[in-house]
C-alpha cells in the first residue's frame, strides 16, 4: 500500500539507540491516517491492525520480543525525521 510507506517515509526513522513498540507504531499510524493518509490516498482504506502488523513484519521482520524494533524511532506528527530511511537494512 503506498499510504503504508509514505506513513513510514514521514514518520519512522532509523537510529541505533532507540526502540519503538509496534502498539506505538499503530497509534502514529492511526493518527497519520486520520490528519493525512485519508486525505491523501482517497482511494485507499486505512488497514487493520493485523495488516499494518504484517506489512511491519515483511518490512523490518520479526521484532525483537515479539513487541519492539530496536533501532527505529518515530516522528512526531507533522515533523520530519532527522534521517528517513524506510528501507530495510
């Protein structure tokens, strides 16, 4: 889904010494979703948890404990991240 990767290109950055919880990813999701993703991709719905969990794990693969991805950070809403790199390493 292209509103999946323009919420990660926008939101998710890449750093060493943070952690990010999947519950917190799906709450920016949310967010992003409901100020930006319905505007901008009008033809998309937004996902359900257990699809915006899967496209978390084909993306980064599986997270550390089942709950966290370490080396990944959000941004709050409406600021860019330091360094955007939605790419897997």
């Amino acid at each position: 889904m292209k509103s999946f990767t323009a919420f990660c290109t926008a939101m998710v950055y890449e750093d060493e010494g943070l952690d990010v919880r999947i519950k917190d990813l799906w709450k920016a999701y949310e967010g992003w979703w409901d100020t930006v993703g319905v505007v901008a991709f009008p033809k998309e719905k937004k996902m359900s948890l257990p699809d915006f969990t899967e496209a978390l794990h084909a993306q980064f693969g599986a997270p550390q404990n089942g709950l966290t991805y370490r080396g990944w950070a959000l941004a709050p809403l409406g600021t860019q991240p330091n360094k955007p790199q939605w790419r897997k390493s």
